[in-house]
C-alpha cells in the first residue's frame, strides 16, 4: 500500500537522523564487518596504502563520523590533522596546536631596575671596604655617550672657563674663585653675563686691587642679574680683603683655607682647588649630582656632603673630576629637575635607571548628546551637542618610600643656604 510505503521512508529517516551513539555503533559494525574480509582475503591483500593499516581505517572512521556529530563553535577552525607514525605501525591523529594572535603579538617589557647602591663589606681581617653599584660603569658610559650628542650651558659658559685668558695665573685663580661664589643659585648663562661685566667694567679691569678698590653699590650693580647680588655683594667684599691681607694677594691652596672664606663651603672648594690649583683632593657636588645619583640608586643621602662621602668612597680618583662636569652638563640637558627625557633617555629604555617614568597616555572619547526643545511656537527644535572627555593614564613610575626623601638639611655652609632665611623650602621626593 501507498500507505505503508510512507511510512517506510518514514522510519528510515528517523533512523538516519537518530542519537550519534547509534551511529557510532553502526559505523564500527561496519568497520569490523571490513577488517573480518580483509583478514580472510590473506596477506597479500593488504590495504592501498603502505602506512595505513586497518585499524589505522578503523580510527580513521571513527573519528571523522564523531568529527561530523559534534557541534562546531562559532568562528572555530578545525585544525589540520598530520598522520605521524606510532611504534608498532600504528597511524594517530594529532591536531596542531593554535595559537590566539593576541597572545602571538604580546610584547614583553623590559624588566624594570632595581635600585642597588654602594654596600659596605667588611673582609676577614675586619676591615671595611665599599663594593660599588654593579651597574656603575655601564651608567657612567652611557651617560658620557649621551652627553656628547648634545652641548651644554656648562661647556662653554661653565665656572672653569669665565677666566680672562691674558691674564697671569694668579689673577686667572681668583677670577675663578669669584665665579664659582657668583654661581651659587644661579644659572650658568647669567653668571657668564656677570662675570662679563666685571672683566668690562671695573676701573683697571678684573684684578683683586680694582675690587678692592670698587664701591659696593657699583659692584652690586655689575652682578645685579644673579641671584642673592646684595648677599654676594658683601661676602665678595669680605673676601678680597682676606686675601689681600692674609694670603698675600692669592686664593688659599687648601680645602681648609678656602672654607674658611665667607660664602664658601665644601663644593666651591673642591671645584676651585680642581679648576684654579689642578689638584683634585675631592669631588664637588652640586644639585644636580646630588639628585641625579640618587635616581640611579647609587645611595640615599639626604645632602651634597653625604652624597660627596659615599662617592668619595668607591668612585676612582681619577673620575673625581670628569663627574661633576658630566652630570652637571646631564642634568642640564637630558635629565633636568622638571621635564626630564625619560622616554629618550638610554638609561630609561635600556632599564638601567630605576627611578625613569614613561609620558602619559591621553585618550580622547567623543559623546553626541541629542536635546530636543520646542520654540514659542510649537515647533520642536533637535540640537546636537558634542562633548570631549580626556582620559589620563597613571604615570608608571617607580613607588619610593619614605626612605628615598630628600631633606633640606642647613648644615652645609655655602652662599646656597642664604635662600633658606628668604623662602620656605619644601621637602619633595625624588622623581
């Protein structure tokens, strides 16, 4: 009947389109009916290929008809199987491996420096040495690498070049030494300009009688433009009457001579005695000595005098010269106190400097916000307005505690400690 040739056709789709356990099981009926034939064919009616056997067939059945049953996600690719031999002459199946794009194309930064200062070290026989950074070398050529590419202030205008050429020596060291009391609060620039008008101005040129000799008000007028002039004005003043009466006409050749001056402390002496005499009995550190070998990690001092004891104590004799110069120009160029050239800076990208930060990130999202409003005569009015968030990422910059603070500490008997009985000046962290 038509009827029951309907239904006929009817079962065998549901039986098509029965559970994949069901299939499985029809399929390895069917392979293992194949392997009975095969076997009773005899050896020498193998299978067509060399390297597939019938169990080989029979995985390879059952694994493309489960393959087929299972439920694909979306935008999944099936991986490209590879036939590689198993002992025994067996053929498996393995599926390469994928890797996501996003992970493929992760970059990895550099590791991020560790400070590591200078560190004591007391030996058998119980004495103290200091073991230096490990790092110190490869900073330091860097750093004179990058402070040739650019010139200056200190290069050409810097305290041991101010000095008239034809004068006698005598004269070219106290001219010297009355730069290096100009400078103090003071930038390279305008103490140049000063001491161009003291050579161009004073009666009978830049000699130590004609400063004797100048008023004070015309003198302070010549050096009006640096800074605490009225100060310096009167220790200058002070000075030359020492020298004159005291030393014969001449700067003192000692450190203890010359910190006896007035206005002159521990960093002027070892520059001038560096500079005017060439002999380099210890290291003069300024501002940006102190604060620059701080961010390298070198040591934590809370002065110039502890940073110039710690430096003195492992740094070869024969740098005590080059390196205030060095990181003087540096801090002038690629490391000032405000807007330093981290992201430029080999130090920072090479990760030798732990205290480098990297430039701000500013995504700008734009809002449209649609307002409707009605004019007096009912009639409805759309405007569109536009609206700019900025956004600003965190500077990644290294966390300091407590211990890395910089305290202003009065005890360094400079001309720099006038302005500390003038303005207030706060504690601030090293950056």
């Amino acid at each position: 009947m038509r009827s029951s040739r309907i239904a006929r056709q009817t079962a065998q789709v549901v039986e098509a389109l029965s559970s994949p356990r069901k299939v499985l099981r029809n399929a390895k009926r069917i392979t293992d009916e194949s392997i009975a034939e095969l076997k009773a064919e005899g050896p020498d009616q193998g299978p067509s290929s060399p390297h597939q056997t019938p169990a080989a067939d029979h995985k390879i059945a059952v694994s493309s008809i489960s393959s087929s049953t299972r439920k694909r996600k979306r935008n999944e690719q099936e991986p490209d199987p590879a036939l590689i031999p198993e002992p025994g002459g067996e053929v498996s199946i393995q599926a390469q491996t994928r890797v996501s794009p996003r992970k493929a194309g992760t970059h990895v930064t550099p590791k991020k420096a560790r400070r590591q200062p200078a560190k004591k070290i007391k030996g058998e026989d119980g004495a103290v040495t200091m073991e230096p950074p490990p790092n110190w070398e490869h900073v330091y050529s860097l750093t004179k690498e990058m402070r040739s590419m650019w010139p200056a202030p200190v290069d050409t205008m810097g305290c041991e070049s101010l000095a008239e050429d034809k004068r006698s020596p005598k004269e070219r060291r106290f001219q010297t030494l009355i730069a290096l009391m100009l400078s103090s609060q003071t930038k390279d620039t305008v103490t140049a300009v000063a001491m161009k008008n003291l050579q161009e101005g004073l009666p009978g040129g830049f000699t130590l009688e004609s400063m004797r000799k100048v008023e004070p008000a015309t003198l302070n007028n010549l050096i009006i433009k640096v800074g605490f002039h009225n100060n310096k004005t009167a220790y200058i003043k002070k000075v030359v009457e020492i020298l004159a009466e005291q030393h014969g006409g001449d700067i003192p050749d000692s450190i203890d001579g010359l910190v006896a001056l007035p206005g002159v402390g521990p960093k002027m002496a070892y520059l001038c005695m560096s500079a005017a005499w060439g002999r380099d009995e210890g290291i003069g550190v300024d501002v940006h000595v102190h604060r620059i070998t701080n961010l390298w990690g070198w040591h934590k001092t809370a002065n110039p005098e502890e940073t110039r004891a710690m430096l003195e104590s492992w740094l070869p004799r024969e740098k005590w010269h080059d390196i205030n110069h060095l990181l003087v120009g540096f801090g002038q160029t690629w490391c000032p106190p405000v807007g330093r050239k981290c992201n430029e800076c080999r130090l920072g990208q090479q990760g030798l400097c732990p205290s480098a930060v990297v430039a701000k990130d500013v995504k700008k999202r734009l809002k449209k916000e649609t307002i409707k409003t009605e004019d007096n005569g009912g009639h409805e009015i759309v405007k569109e307005e536009v609206r700019t968030d900025t956004v600003e990422e965190p500077v990644k910059a290294e966390e300091l505690s407590s211990d890395n603070q910089i305290r202003d500490i009065p005890d360094v008997h400079d001309i720099e400690d006038i302005a500390q009985g003038t303005r207030r000046r706060s504690r601030r962290l090293v950056q």
